[in-house]
C-alpha cells in the first residue's frame, strides 16, 4: 500500500459533480491495467484490474479511476464515488454485477471494451491529501468454485 502525499494545484475544495472529468486533479498513475474478457472457448481466464483506494483522512474525499488504452485515451471510468473517511473502496475494470473473487468490489467501470493499459486515479480533495493505495490484476475463470483453479493476481506498482 502507497501512501500518496496529494500536492493538487488548487487548495479549493470542489465536488466533482462541479468539474469537468479531466479537470479532476490527477493524484497517481498506475503503470498497468487491465481487462480481457475469456476467449470464445472459455479455455482462457478472464483479467480484470481492482484499485484498492484508502481514505486515511479526517474528511470524505471523492476518487475516481480513468482507465486508459496503450494510446494513453480514456477506455471507461470508475467513478466518482465518496471513498468515507477511514474506509477503503475497490475501484475495478469489471462491469456491474461481475464478481471478481476474492474481492467486494464497490465501483465498476462504465464501459465494456476490452483494453490494456494504464488507469489515473483523480480526486477532488486539498492540498496535502492523504491516500492509501493498492492495485492488482486478477486472472480467474469465471465459473470459479472452491474446487477449481484459484484466481492468480498480479501486483501492480
């Protein structure tokens, strides 16, 4: 887990649904995502990203995750959603009502495209922010039970 000193270029406080989706301030970069659905044989796993994202603050802070292509344009976001105060959410590639174990995953992506990539994390929090972060790709075979192959994860930097 990475603790982020926030140095955002405004020190105003501004809800997200106020600003323009790339006006969001940019607090970190993940070097790698990720979201590749099974082959048409299911022989292959299926790969999704979960962006575990902390709030270490005295205060609710507002993240969200862009997910972008290899050309570096936005393929689907995660978000905006209120992240409360000591209490962490799982930001994903997954769709809504995809279960990606072992995870509860809390805000999905609004988009279907397979990709990889890279994702920006934004918020909208003062100066000095703090955040704890943790990011994995998870390879598994959706039809996952306890008696079949677990799902593999990846750690991303």
């Amino acid at each position: 887990m990475f603790k982020l000193n926030l140095l955002l270029l405004s020190a105003a406080v501004v809800a997200l649904a106020q600003l323009p989706a790339l006006a969001q301030n940019p607090v970190y970069n993940l070097s790698y995502a990720r979201s590749l659905a099974p082959t048409a044989t299911a022989a292959s796993p299926k790969v999704e990203t979960v962006v575990s994202i902390r709030n270490t603050n005295k205060f609710n802070c507002r993240v969200s995750v862009d997910w972008l292509n290899t050309a570096g344009a936005i393929i689907g976001t995660s978000g905006p959603a209120a992240v409360p105060v000591n209490n962490t959410l799982e930001f994903t590639t997954a769709n809504l009502a995809e279960v990606v174990h072992p995870f509860i995953l809390d805000v999905f992506r609004n988009t279907f495209t397979n990709f990889e990539g890279s994702a920006n994390i934004l918020t909208d929090c003062p100066v000095d922010t703090l955040f704890g972060v943790n990011a994995s790709t998870v390879s598994y075979y959706p039809t996952f039970t306890n008696n079949v192959t677990a799902p593999s994860f990846m750690t991303i930097s």
